[in-house]
C-alpha cells in the first residue's frame, strides 16, 4: 500500500514538471515568429514630396536672324562730321559677303556724281572777317570714294525688346581704297572752271588738271553696330575714317595736307 501511494506521487511530479517545460520552452517563440515573415510598412504620406518649382534661368543659345554665309546689301547716306573749311554728304552703297558670323569682307562705294560738298561758316569767317585765306589745298572737295575692307564682329548678341527679339553686333572695319578730289578756280580766270562760284571765296570748283592728283589711295578705318529685326532687314550705324594725303597748286605754290574725313554712316541692311 505504501508503495503504490509512492509511485502515484511521483508520477503526478513528473507529469507537472514536463508541463511546465512546455510553457518555458525557449524554442516554441522563435518558430511561431519565423512562420509570419514581417512586412515593410510604407512611410506614411506627410506631403513632403512635392512638385519641384523649375526656378532655372535658360538663354537662347542660337541668334534669331545669322549672317553666316549671307551677302548684306546696305544703301547708305553719310555725313562728315569734321568740317573745318569743308563739308560732304551723299549717297553710297555696301556690299558685305558674310564668311562667319563675326567676320566679313565688304566692298563700299559712294554713288558717282552724287557727293555734295560744302564750305563751312569758318571759311566766310576768315575771308570776310578776317581778311585771311585758307591754304588752297584745304578748300578740296572729296567728290568720290571707294574701298574694300574687313569687318570683325567683336561682340554680337540679342536683346528682347519689349517682345521683339532684336540680334545685333558690334563691329570694326579697316581697309584700302580711293578717293576722287575736286579743287578750287577762278572761273574767270581759269579755264574749265565750273561757273557757278561760291559766294564765300568767289571761287568755283572743277577737277584737278594734274592727273596724277585726281585719284589718291586712302585708309579706311571705322566701327559700328547693326540691328536685325527679322530675318531680312536690319539698321547699320557707323563712323568711319577716310584718310589720304592731299595737295593743291596756286600761284605757282604747292600746299599738302594728310586730309581725314570723318563720315557718319545710316543704311538700311538686306540679307540676301
């Protein structure tokens, strides 16, 4: 009896033990996680990725109206502007062929015939005020000229002129050419001597006897800039230095001069 009351205590021991490992059992956790692999939970929208604002500042990069590889035909009226004895101004017309945008070779010409001169308020001051005459050879009157030159675009761009896009350049130009004169007579005196006569000197103009004076070689040095408005037409305004040695014959005395005839340019450009 005592021995059987032995054996079931100890069985009801060993039964409550192995209960209580299989609620301790470290291993059990770990495979119920393991069987439900954990999801990414997606961040929640805070509004934070937005459009972004396009605050990039962009410039056209190609020029609305190109010269390259274009011919220019521009008919011209000038002035001079450094008339100390005398005065010019006239019709011209230039041709420029357009090799790159910046650089271009031209060929310019005053119209034959059609260059007026004048005497200046300093020469009826001296006649008549001063009882003082002028050196003949500064009383010559520019009657024609003509030349070949290079032009070099140093700055050229476009501007937005309130909605009309505007091209233009900034240009320089020198070159070679000649330069026709005409010099004073007394047309009473002297044969050939046109008859009208200037009222300031009494004299009359008519072309030079000696021939070798009639054509000289000149220097042509200038600037300017030109305005393109489309893709045909544009504004040129220039001022260009005519340079060439000058003289002059009366009574038997020679007088030279390095004569520099400051011209004012305005045409009205074609792109061909």
């Amino acid at each position: 009896m005592r021995t059987h009351l032995l054996l079931i205590v100890g069985g009801l021991l060993c039964g409550s033990a192995s209960a209580l490992a299989q609620e301790t059992s470290p291993v059990a956790e770990p495979m119920a996680l393991a069987a439900e692999p954990v999801k990414a939970q997606p961040a929640a929208d805070t509004g934070a990725k937005k459009k972004a604002v396009d605050e990039s500042i962009y410039v056209v990069q190609r020029r609305a109206y190109s010269k390259s590889g274009k011919f220019e035909l521009t008919p011209i009226f000038f002035t001079s502007l450094n008339n100390k004895f005398v005065g010019h101004f006239g019709p011209a017309v230039a041709a420029v062929y357009h090799v790159r945008e910046n650089f271009g070779i031209e060929l310019v010409s005053s119209i034959p015939g059609a260059t007026i001169g004048f005497y200046s308020a300093l020469v009826d001051e001296v006649y008549n005020q001063e009882s003082l005459t002028p050196e003949v050879v500064d009383l010559k009157q520019l009657s024609y000229f003509g030349g070949a030159d290079m032009q070099f675009s140093a700055l050229y761009g476009k501007v937005d002129l309130y909605g009309l896009l505007v091209d233009y350049d900034f240009y320089v130009t020198a070159g070679f050419g000649v330069a026709g004169t005409k010099e004073t007579c007394i047309a009473k005196k002297e044969e050939e001597c046109s008859s009208e006569t200037d009222p300031s000197t009494g004299r009359g103009m008519r072309t030079p006897l000696d021939s070798n004076d009639q054509w000289k070689l000149a220097g042509q040095l200038g600037g300017g800039a030109r305005f393109f408005f489309s893709d045909m037409l544009g504004l040129r305004l220039e001022i260009r230095d005519l340079v060439y040695s000058d003289r002059a014959a009366d009574a038997g005395l020679v007088s030279t001069d390095t004569r520099s005839n400051v011209l004012f340019m305005l045409g009205l450009s074609v792109l061909l």
